[in-house]
C-alpha cells in the first residue's frame, strides 16, 4: 500500500511538459513549478489578444473614402426605395425667394413623408448685386456674363451630387436651353410646371405678371400659348414699368409695402376686368411674397409654390 500511494504521488508531480520532475524535488515544489508554467501561459495568451486589437484590418476591408463611396455607403442604409433624388438649386436671384423655395421643398417632404424627414437639396446661391450689373448688361444685349455665371452655377450643382436642376427665378428659366446644353442632368422650367397647372384649373385666358423681361418677351407667353394653349395677356407699359419698378427696389431687398401691394392688385383688377383674364400667374418668384389670393377676385398661381411642389414630386419619384 505504502509503495502505491508514492506512485500516485510521482503522477500527480508530472509537469507540462510530459517529463517528470528530479527525484530529489519534493511534492510542494513540483506544484509550484507547473503553476509557474500555467502562470507564463496566460501571460502570453494576454499580450497576443491586447496586440490583435490594435493591429491593423486586412487591405481587403478597407473602403475608398471618396464622396462617391461615402454616397454610395449612405444609400446601402437607407430604407427608401426608390432613392430620393437631391435637388440642385440655382438661387441667389433673389436670396429672398431662394428662402422661399428651400422653405416649401422641406415643409413638402416633411408632409409627404412625415416624421423628421426633409429635402435633398443642393443651392448655389449667386451674388445679386454683381448678377444685378450682368442682367443690366443683357437687356442691352450683352449676354456674356450672365450666361457664363449661369451655366457655372449649374456646372457646380452637378458636380456636387444634384440629380436635377430648379431656377429660382421665372426671369432666369429664359436660360433653360443653355444650361440643358451644358449639363448632363435636366432642368425643370418653370412655365411647364404653371403651364400644367393652369390647365388643371381649366382656365384659357391667364395675366402674366412679372419683371419687365418676363412680361415682354416670349420666352415665357410662347411656352404658356405654344404647349399648353393659354391666351396670355400683360399689364399696360405704364404697368409693367411699376412692377418691375417694385420687384427690384423693393421685393428682392426684403421690402413689403402696403401701398405696392394695393397697386398690384389694382393693376390684377383692370386685366379680369378689361382683358377677360380668368386667373393671374405671378411669374416673379418674388411677387407671392406681397400678393395672396385672398385678395384677389381670380385664381392666383403662385409660380414659387408650383415650382417647388413640381420638384418635390420629381425628387421623390412622383412624375
């Protein structure tokens, strides 16, 4: 018995290692040299695991980080399907309708959509006081500049990510054409979002209202007649030289005046009366902002509000 429980006492000294201790070490020893070994181990075990935090991710993982992998990683997450386009906005002519404009687009969205959602937008906003000079140049017939910073404003919203382009402004969808010749993504006029509407309301004789450059040229009447068989009919040339009097000196500095408005809605007055006008497009975007139809007999189509909702219903892949 005695030389059996020395047996099992030379078992339980065997090491890690498979090799069994010297004769001479006692059973105390032994334990201490495996716990010591079991003691390195663990060690080891720690800065390995410390050291594969930091180490570096595989080459393979790594994601470019260009705007167009950033977008791209954006829409991997997003829950909308088809994709809400963003919309390009060219703004600044003026600042106070530009305001006007990214107000609507997000107060649609947000209806629309509900919760906390909200427009895409991209603006460039371009100086009004040297634009100002640039149209001076082009109603004397010069229209190098302005076109040159019309198409630049456009050429900067594409590169930035707009999937379309809004003009903010009636009198500068005259440039339509250019900028469609100098951009790869499409421009939505203003006068075809009015024009639809218009005809929604079944009405065939509509004023124009608007700069003097809207009001006497055709690139705005001959979009309204041509595509969507309006008559359209303008204030007198006493008329057209007040209201573009009131739209630069005062609505595009932000100024309401009391006495402005009642001559507009005179002048809106004399055209259902004498002209047979059904209805008044206010073909300045900033003309809403002194003209509500609560004061006015006809139906008033605030050219502001349809562009906005026609570019919200194209963003979100209603048309």
């Amino acid at each position: 018995m005695l030389r059996r429980r020395r047996q099992n006492k030379k078992k339980l000294s065997i090491v890690s290692d498979g090799k069994k201790p010297s004769p001479g070490h006692s059973f105390g020893e032994n334990m201490k040299i495996r716990y010591g070994l079991n003691g390195l181990l663990v060690a080891l075990f720690t800065i390995i695991a410390i050291s594969g935090c930091f180490a570096s991710p595989p080459a393979e993982i790594k994601k470019d980080n260009t705007p167009d992998q950033l977008l791209s990683d954006i829409s991997e997450v997003t829950s909308e399907k088809p994709r809400m386009k963003t919309i390009g906005i060219i703004g600044g002519v003026s600042w106070v309708s530009s305001l006007e404009y990214y107000r609507l687009m997000n107060e649609m969205v947000r209806d629309e959509l509900g919760g906390l959602h909200s427009a895409r937008i991209l603006m460039y906003s371009i100086e009004f006081g040297d634009f100002s000079k640039q149209e001076r140049l082009a109603e004397k017939g010069d229209w190098r500049l302005l076109r040159k910073t019309m198409i630049d404003a456009a050429q900067r919203l594409e590169q930035g990510g707009a999937d379309f382009i809004v003009i903010a402004s009636n009198t500068m969808n005259s440039t339509v054409d250019l900028i469609e010749a100098n951009v790869k993504i499409p421009v939505l006029h203003i006068a075809d979002a009015t024009g639809k509407e218009v005809n929604e309301k079944g009405i065939k004789t509509v004023a124009l209202l608007g700069t003097a450059y809207t009001m006497e040229h055709n690139f705005y009447r001959d979009h309204l007649e041509k595509k969507y068989g309006l008559k359209v009919v303008t204030p007198n040339k006493a008329e057209r030289d007040y209201i573009n009097t009131v739209i630069f000196d005062e609505l595009c500095a932000g100024k309401i005046i009391k006495e402005s408005k009642e001559q507009f809605v005179r002048i809106i007055d004399r055209l259902v009366k004498e002209e047979g006008a059904e209805g008044v497009i206010l073909g300045c975007t900033e003309i809403p902002l002194l003209v509500k139809q609560e004061e006015v007999s006809v139906p008033v189509f605030d050219t502001t509000a349809i562009h906005a909702e026609a570019a919200v219903r194209y963003s979100l892949n209603q048309e």
